[in-house]
C-alpha cells in the first residue's frame, strides 16, 4: 500500500509521538534485520507482479454544467469488498482487491491475484483493469462518473465536492483554506498523518507551483518573488505562482504502480536501481496532470505536488532557520522531502560504481552503525539507514505494547511505507509466500485501460530484458535528479533532453548521452539502439507466440508514437481541449464549464464512445457496457452523507441488473488461458528446458545489436545460462 499499514487503533498525537520515536526506530531496524536474517537466502524461481491503479468519483450536473467530486468512497467499498468480482474469462478469474485510499473520492484497485510469468498475463492486464471500472460503476449513481485522473483540475476551488463542505482553517487537521477536512478518508491513518505532518513541520504545507502564462493571464496576480503578497477581497493571498495548502493536493493524486517480485535479494537490489534510472522517463511519458487548482500549470506531472504536499521538514531541516545541535528538529539539516527521487543506488553488482552515488545521502547514525554491527554490506546499510532519517508519523498506541521483533514487522513498515520514492525496495513480509519485491512508482495514472496497461507491460518487459541482456543503465544519481527535474517541464517528451548512459552493454565508466525520449525510447542510430527495440528483441527471444504479440506490439506502436511525439501525451492533449473550448478565455483558469466538459469528453474516450487519434493513435477503445447505474435519492445532499459502510434504502440497482460477473467476456483480451504450456505463451522466466534455445537466440541478438550500433553496445554473452 502506498499509504501504508491500514492497521486499526487508536493514533497517537504528534505530541505523543515524540516520546516513542527512539522506541520505534529501534524496534523498525531490528525488524528489518530479522527479515533479512530470514530471508536473505530465499529463492523465488517465478516471476510475479502486479499493478496498482485510482479512481476518482465525479458527480456531473448537466443542468448546471458543473462537474465535482462524489466523495462516497467510504459508502461503496464496504460493498465492493462483499462482492464477487469476476468470472471465466483470463483477465476476470484474477479477481479484484479494493482499497480506500487518501481522499473519499478515491478507490484504489488491484488484480485480485498476481499476474505470472507468462507472455498470456500480460494480455489480459487491460481486461482486468475494464473489470475493476465496470464492477465499481455498477455502484455509481447515474450522475456519476469513474475516471482515472491524476488530479481532478478545480480540486480547492470553492464548493468543489458532492456533498458540499466547508473548510476548516482553524480546525484540527489541514487548517486549509482551500481542502475541507470531510473529504480526508475516515480510517484514523489519513487525518493523523495529515494532521502531524504539520504540526512537525510547524505550519502548513506549501505547495508552490508554476503557473502557464497564456496571452491573456494577468500577471499582476503573479508577484516577482520577495514583493509582500496583498490580500484579496476574500482574505486569501495573492498568489505569485499556483499555491495550495494541504495534503490532499498531493495525496488526492491518482498513480499507476507496479510491483515486482524479484527471484532473490540480489535481483530485486540490481532492478531497484536500473528502474530508478527509467522513473523520469515514464514520469513524462505517462504526463496527466496540466491543470491544478483551477490553473493552467507550468508543469505537467503530479510527483512534485506531492512531495511538497507531505514536506514534513522543520524550518532548520528546510535551511530556513539555524540548527542547533542537540535541539529536536534542528540538529540537521534534510535535503528533500520524504516523497522524492531516490538518493543512492543498492545494488551489490560490480556493475555499480561508487561514483555513481554522487548525491549526498543523509543517514540515521544509529541505524546505520546497528546495521552494520549486524553484517549488512555498506550499500544496503546506507540505504535502511536513510529511510530512518525520517521521524514515524503516524504511532498507533496498541503497537507499542511487548514487541516480537523476529515475527512482526509493523515499526520497520512505518517509516518503509512514509518513505515515498520514485523505487521502493521491498522485503517479504512474515508469514507469506512472497519474496523480495520492487515497487516503480513515478508513473501518473492514465485516462484509459489500454494506456494503463501499455505503461505496465512496458515496464514489466523491459525489467525482463534488462535481466536477460544484462544491461547497463547507470548514470551518477545526479543525472537522474536531473531528469526528474525536466521530466516535470511542460510537454518534456518532445520539448527536453535527458540524461542516458550510451554504452548499456559495458562494465565501464558511464559515457553519457543528452537524449529527448523519442531518441532513449525509438534509438539514436549508431548511438544508442533504443528501449522499445530492444523489448522488441527480447520478445523474439522468447519466441513470444502470435496470438500475444500482436497485443504487445500495439502497446509498443503507441508507446513508440507518444515518444515521438506524433500522438500527445495526456497532458498535452488536455492543454489543447482547454485552450479550443469557446468558454476558454485564454487567462490560464479553468471555469466550470471547461472543466465539465473536459470530464464528460475524457469519459466518452475512455468508454470507447469518442475517438481521439492525435492522443490515442490508430487504438480503438473496446465500448464499454454500460454498467446498471443506481437512481440518485431525491434529497441528493442528504444521501451522500450515508454513514460509511451502510447502503442508502434507495441505492438499489436497477431492475434487470445482472452484475458484473455475467458479463466477463468484455473483459478477455485473449484466447483463454488453460494449464497447456502452449496457450498460456511463452514464460518471461527461462526454465531448464529452454535455456540452451533461447541462449542461441539471445546471442544471435546480441551479436546483431553489437553490429548495428557502436561495438560496447550489447556485445554478445559467452554464456547466458544464468539468464
């Protein structure tokens, strides 16, 4: 979970939290240390994985022409937890898990099972992903909608939710002027976090971003920086830039995630970090989010957002006020928040040199020296030690009784989990069958389930050739700081360059190339043969069979178009929705009826109903049955204000409705996967049988790249029998 351990009891207060912080860090690297004492020789021989993905509700007043979000998520998950949801087909037998998450118009959804090791999983991620939408939709009102947005664009302008609410500005939790508290998730772990991120920061968050200057945006609004911010009319500052206040801002965002296991710790430690070097590559890629706080933003993607949105550092940590050894808060400083890029590589490969840590890495002292006493190489032990920089934030008072730290893991978790970067390292947890994992985290959700699915295929493939090709993607993590910086500039696919190290195939120093994500993604000549060729490659060296290539191949044909630029990303086509609509005045805001009608058109391309070639390319969008909606009451405020986990009496499906399981053939992308080796594909994990085959046929390729690109470049493997 991105959030963390949705545990139950009772939270502490930030006041009360401070007397146990030593208490949990203590405990937390123990726990780690048990897990790695346990575990550090566990073998996974087959590939797992899976995908994480949010909904935003929104509710649409046609009358009015006003689109808000329905924050009736704490009313429909008891339900959707109840319900059976799936069927026969591939992607349905999966299932679906459901989740809440940060805000109540949120609803988070997993496959109900790992997807496996075999060509046939990945065929079926887009069926599953249309399963979770439609069984979520047959519990929506008719005025509903479930879109997968990053960010809802007039989120903190005025009455933005359905049912309305007031802010709180000298209440309890946010003390927002613009994010009423009601909309936080009521599980305790959402407002305590939120609630002690400010008051360890000691003010609100601060959210600054940069507003997109259209021919028509007043300027005066937009301050140069140092110049005493007047107040408006309405006692709110004027703002020199797009300026918001609480955490769900940032945590109301939508992502896309995927975890995969690894086959043992070394595994997972090489793919955390050659992942790490791919996070601002699919951050911009996978761009959605142009338009914030009823702005158009200078920036195209969600990740700063919300690293600014749980920025938890003191003023002496942030630099702003003096340290002051031996004083809490102020004994050093931080150099970022705790929702960030990662800071230093892990990997134990001779692949990995310590040049490339070029960043400096602040630590926990104590955790580190513990580790180390403990045996943990200086790599992993730098690693565990700065995710204990950070202070626990949320402490539930039933956690702190007698502790069993060799078969509980909760103080290890708590800081593991409020650690949100671009990779995270994940160890098994006790008492499963589960093995040591990677989470990449940077992507922004995208608006339709073929997008959704391309990005988790893609990510999914490429990890698989990096182990099979052995590749060589490091850079100093400088020049991944870097990318991420640019990753975030408006329309950055066709407008920035990024670092890339040119000779992926050479145990050497980084030769490193400036390259625009056409280039990276689609090749460079000579220099560089290009990632989306080389999943291509792989994919041949599987033998991957027709039936399921020809659905892979669609997802590489729009992933090599939206890298060059010749179909828009999401952000760049919702700029361009924005700046023809009639209603548009060209000053940068989003009024109402832009911003519904933004929502109804993106709901329409991602039912299948409208076509949209300049962002989907030649795709056709399967339609969508359209799912039994419920009849909103007639006293529609009072009825979104049912108690969370009880059904309103007038909730009832309409008549005929058959639920989702009866139509779990629009969910299969593929021909029905039996136990038969052959329709379930070729497997992305090599068994005994195939490696000599398949070593012929990765050599082959590897001499092939070697002739047509540069000679370090995926020189042929005396023996890939390993692979």
């Amino acid at each position: 979970k991105d959030m963390g351990l949705l545990v139950l009891g009772k939270p502490l207060t930030w006041e009360q939290v401070q007397e146990h912080i030593e208490y949990v860090k203590i405990h937390g690297v123990e726990q780690f240390l048990a897990t790695y004492r346990d575990m550090k020789d566990d073998e996974r021989p087959e590939f797992k994985w899976g995908d994480e993905v949010e909904y935003s509700m929104v509710r649409m007043e046609k009358d009015k022409r006003i689109a808000t979000l329905s924050c009736r998520a704490p009313q429909i998950l008891p339900e959707l937890e109840q319900r059976k949801c799936g069927g026969t087909a591939d992607a349905a037998k999966l299932g679906v898990d459901w989740k809440p998450e940060y805000a109540n118009w949120m609803i988070e959804a997993t496959p109900g099972q790992p997807y496996g090791a075999y060509t046939s999983d990945l065929v079926v991620v887009e069926g599953n992903l249309r399963l979770r939408r439609y069984c979520c939709e047959e519990l929506l009102y008719e005025d509903e909608l479930l879109l997968m947005i990053t960010t809802f664009p007039r989120a903190g302008c005025g009455l933005f939710t359905s049912p309305p609410y007031a802010t709180s500005p000298d209440g309890n939790i946010s003390q927002s002027i613009y994010i009423p508290d009601e909309v936080i998730q009521p599980h305790p772990r959402f407002p305590t976090l939120t609630a002690n991120i400010r008051k360890r920061r000691q003010s609100k968050v601060c959210i600054k971003v940069p507003v997109f200057e259209d021919t028509a945006t007043d300027k005066t609004l937009y301050l140069p920086p140092g110049i005493p911010r007047p107040l408006c009319s309405a006692g709110q500052p004027v703002e020199e830039e797009i300026y918001m206040d609480c955490m769900a801002f940032g945590m109301g965002c939508s992502c896309l995630q995927i975890t995969m296991q690894a086959r043992n710790i070394n595994e997972a430690r090489d793919l955390y970090d050659q992942l790490a070097v791919m996070a601002p590559i699919m951050m911009a890629l996978s761009a959605h989010t142009p338009i914030l706080k009823g702005w158009l933003a200078d920036i195209d993607v969600r990740w700063d957002v919300i690293a600014a949105s749980v920025d938890c550092r003191t003023p002496s940590e942030r630099g702003l006020e003096p340290l002051e050894p031996g004083v809490y808060g102020k004994e050093h400083r931080i150099a970022r928040s705790r929702y960030d890029n990662i800071e230093c590589y892990i990997s134990n490969s001779a692949l990995l040199k310590d040049s490339y840590n070029d960043v400096p890495l602040g630590m926990d002292p104590k955790a580190l020296a513990t580790l180390q006493a403990a045996g943990i190489d200086e790599r992993l032990a730098r690693h565990v030690a700065h995710l204990f920089l950070r202070d626990p934030l949320v402490v539930f008072e039933e956690r702190l009784a007698q502790v069993d730290d060799e078969t509980e893991r909760d103080h290890f978790e708590n800081l593991q989990s409020t650690n949100w970067n671009t990779v995270r390292f994940k160890p098994p947890p006790p008492g499963h069958s589960i093995g040591w994992r990677v989470e990449f985290r940077s992507m922004d959700i995208s608006l339709t389930e073929h997008d959704n699915a391309m990005h988790s295929v893609f990510v999914v493939l490429l990890s698989r050739a990096i182990l099979a090709f052995k590749l060589n993607l490091y850079v100093p993590m400088s020049m991944v700081e870097t990318n991420m910086r640019r990753g975030h500039a408006r329309d950055a696919v066709r407008r920035e360059k990024f670092f890339f190290r040119r000779n992926i195939r050479d145990e050497g120093d980084c030769e490193p190339l400036e390259m625009t994500i056409d280039e990276i993604m689609n090749g460079k000549g000579i220099d560089f043969p290009g990632l989306i060729p080389l999943v291509r490659k792989y994919l041949d060296a599987i033998g991957c069979t027709p039936e399921h290539r020809g659905k892979l191949e669609g997802y590489m044909h729009l992933l090599s178009q939206r890298s060059s630029g010749e179909v828009m990303t999401g952000a760049r086509w919702m700029r361009e929705f924005v700046s023809k609509h009639p209603d548009y005045k060209h000053d940068s805001k989003i009024p109402d009826s832009v911003n519904f009608d933004l929502m109804h058109t993106m709901n329409e391309i991602a039912s299948g109903n409208l076509a949209a070639p300049e962002y989907m390319g030649d795709v056709v969008i399967p339609k969508s049955h359209k799912a039994c909606r419920r009849r909103r009451p007639a006293e529609s405020v009072g009825s979104d204000q049912v108690a969370p986990g009880q059904a309103a009496e007038s909730d009832g499906p309409r008549p005929g409705c058959g639920g989702c399981g009866g139509r779990v053939a629009e969910f299969s992308d593929a021909p029905s996967a039996s136990p038969g080796r052959e329709l379930r594909g070729r497997s992305l994990d090599l068994d005994a049988t195939e490696t000599e085959t398949v070593a012929a046929e990765l050599r082959r390729i590897r001499a092939e790249l070697a002739q047509q690109a540069s000679p370090t470049i995926l020189e042929p493997a005396a023996d890939v029998a390993e692979t």
